[in-house]
C-alpha cells in the first residue's frame, strides 16, 4: 500500500512549523486573525508558483478539488477567494522575505544545493550584481508608476555564484536607478563583483576598493586616462593596460585601475575595468562571461514561476507573490540538484505541477518520473493441503 504522502507534502517538510510560527510572531502577521492561518497562505501561494495558476479563482478551486489531500499539507480547508485577497493584502510581506532567506541559509549550511562550480581556481567568492524588470499595467498598479503610460518593478540581485542563488534582494519600483541601489548592497570584503555597464559609478569603486572588494564592470564610455604601462597582449585580447582616469573621474577614483579590451567577434570591443592586478586578461574576460549566469537565473525565474502576472494589485500582494517564486526557485533548484534523470529545470518545473499530490517518493519520483505508483497489494489465496483423514490443515510457513 502506498506509505508516502503526495510530492507537495514532501517538499513543505523543508519548511518546519516551528520555524514558520516563529516568523509569525516575530511580525505579528496572523494578528486579529479568524481561522485563516499563514501558513494556510503560505500554501496557497506556494501552490499558486508550483502549479502556475493566473487567478485566485484557479488557487482555490485548484485546492478545493484536492480536499481530502489537504490534510497531509496542515491545511483543513481550501480558502476562499476573498479570504486569500485579504491576507495577501494586509498580512507583512517580510513574512515571506524572512521565511525565504531563514530557508535558503539552512540549505546552503546542509549542502542542499551542491558544491562550487569548479569552473576557476580561486576561492574568492564570485558575484553577480544586476536588476530586472517586471512590467506592470498602470491602471491596475498606480503605485508603480514608471512611464506615461506604463508601470514597474524591479528586483535588484546580488547571485553568489557558489549555488546561483540570491545573496541580497531590493524590491523597489522601476524609476530606481540601478546605479543608486548598489550603494546599498553589501559586498563582503576579498570578494570579486562583476556588474555590466549600468553600475558604472567612481566612486562607488573607490568604496569597494577601500574595503578589499575587487570590481569587474564594463565601461560604456571612453573616460579620459592616461597609460601607465601596458603588458603582453595574446589571442582576443587587444590591450591590457594600467591606468589613470584623469579628467573629471581622476578626483572620484584618484587609484590605479587595469583596463582591458576584448575583440568579441571582428566588429566590436568589450571593455573591462577592473582593479585586480594579478589575474590574466584571459581570466578577468572569464569571468565576465560567467555574468551570464544572472540573466539565466532572471530568465528561469519568469518562465517557469508566477512573476509577470499577479493575482494580486496591491504592492503587498505583489511582493508576496515574488518572494514566493523566489521560494518555489529555492526548491526547483534543491530538486534539479537531487535529479539524476538530466532533465532541465524547466522541464521538472512542469512535470512537478503536474504531479503535485501524486503519492510517490520524492527521490524515487525524481529518478524516474514516469514510473506508475505503487499499487495496493493484490489478495492471494493460499492453498489448503488435505491429509488422508480429509481434514484440511493450515500451510506450511
């Protein structure tokens, strides 16, 4: 018989109760609550990344209709729309903020994600830092005013590329300025940051270099410098050069600074300012490659959960519904890293929506997701032996 409950039940044990009411007091979230608990809202919304709905309607119909599965989830009842509209409305966002960053330090303390990348030979720790943009219809989301016309957010994201997960997360409306926010992410010290064009700022590098944080950003201009040695060139690499910015930005960073120009493909030259001095060109354009890996993760993360469409017009609502698809991330990562059936996550993204209150083991079910359930064992009968006085007896065991 089956001896597991379903694959939503197995993957909300990473989540422990006690963890989460403590969270819930800690911001006083089910406050003048009747009945409707958080985490009844934590599962809905998490139900609502995971089997990709568009509305509340679909949330709570999609969990009316597993009513008798509930109970293995902590949840006595499927809830109403204007319930669930409530609480998204009312109940603190940081609740999931801190819900998602309590359960992302516990996965990276267990290992839950995997090793580092063995993709380069230093230990020191490698960032990304960029911002995405989540268009919204103004009508429906005036708080979000980013054009005439037109609304937005954006997500401001640090990704340590150790497991390609967030280190740091800013939610502020699109009129943000990129270059501003990173004044307010913290870099840890001997660290390696690597930001595209967009976070072009002196004086910021002076920062990052006065507390030992190297800098790898792409100029998108030509300041004015002058050379003050330049060393042996090879392959793609068409100067390696120090320098010293001296026309307006000499005052902001007054330090020596390596410019390096790559030739990407014949038509066009790549700009790297850096103030690491001992890496090789070849390295320093390696490593600007692997930025890359921001974009993957702001690509996978709109594709696959609910972040361009909110169930939700509030800017509450909406920032539950994002923290909860960066949870959702958190998991699809944990299971694409425990799969060994070389499926992409996209992929197990839609096969786990598909198969949410199947009663199947977790790993089993991630190793093979195409095998049937277990069935309940058939009856057997057994076979009677019939001694010479034709009295039956019992078989033999």
């Amino acid at each position: 018989m089956v001896s597991v409950a379903s694959l939503f039940n197995q993957v909300l044990k990473h989540f422990p109760r006690t963890e989460f009411a403590a969270l819930v007091k800690k911001h006083g979230a089910e406050r003048h609550a009747k009945g409707f608990g958080c985490w009844t809202q934590f599962v809905a919304m998490l139900f609502c990344q995971l089997a990709h709905t568009d509305s509340l309607r679909e949330i709570c119909n999609g969990l009316r209709c597993c009513l008798g599965k509930l109970v293995h989830l902590g949840v006595n009842r499927a809830p109403l729309r204007s319930t669930l509209s409530y609480a998204n409305q009312h109940r603190p966002a940081a609740l999931f903020e801190d819900l998602f960053w309590t359960t992302l330090g516990r996965f990276r303390q267990q290992q839950l994600l995997g090793s580092r990348p063995t993709r380069f030979r230093f230990k020191n720790k490698l960032l990304s830092l960029d911002s995405t943009t989540i268009s919204l219809c103004l009508s429906l989301f005036p708080w979000a005013g980013f054009k005439t016309t037109k609304g937005g957010v954006k997500a401001h994201v640090l990704l340590d590329h150790d497991d390609y997960m967030p280190r740091f997360v800013l939610l502020t409306t699109a009129k943000a300025a990129d270059v501003r926010i990173a004044r307010q992410v913290p870099i840890p010290s001997a660290s390696i940051v690597v930001c595209d064009r967009a976070y072009m700022d002196f004086a910021r590098f002076a920062d990052w270099n006065a507390q030992g944080v190297f800098f790898i950003c792409r100029s998108p201009f030509y300041p004015l410098y002058r050379v003050l040695w330049r060393r042996e060139v090879r392959g793609s690499i068409v100067a390696d050069e120090v320098v010293q910015f001296t026309g307006r930005y000499s005052s902001r960073y007054p330090q020596c600074m390596r410019r390096i120009v790559i030739d990407i493909d014949g038509n066009e030259s790549l700009i790297l300012l850096t103030n690491h001095m001992d890496f090789a060109a070849s390295t320093i354009g390696r490593i600007y490659k692997e930025r890359w890996q921001i974009e993957v993760f702001f690509k996978t993360l709109k594709q696959n959960l609910k972040i361009k469409t909110f169930v939700g017009t509030t800017e509450n609502a909406l920032r539950i519904q994002i923290w909860t698809a960066l949870i959702a991330m958190l998991l699809l990562k944990w299971l694409h890293h425990l799969s060994k059936a070389r499926w992409s996550l996209a992929n197990l993204a839609s096969m786990l929506r598909l198969n949410l209150f199947t009663y199947r083991d977790l790993l089993s079910w991630l190793d093979n997701p195409f095998g049937t359930p277990p069935l309940f064992p058939q009856p057997e009968q057994l076979l009677l032996q019939i001694n010479r006085f034709g009295q039956h007896s019992l078989p033999e065991t």
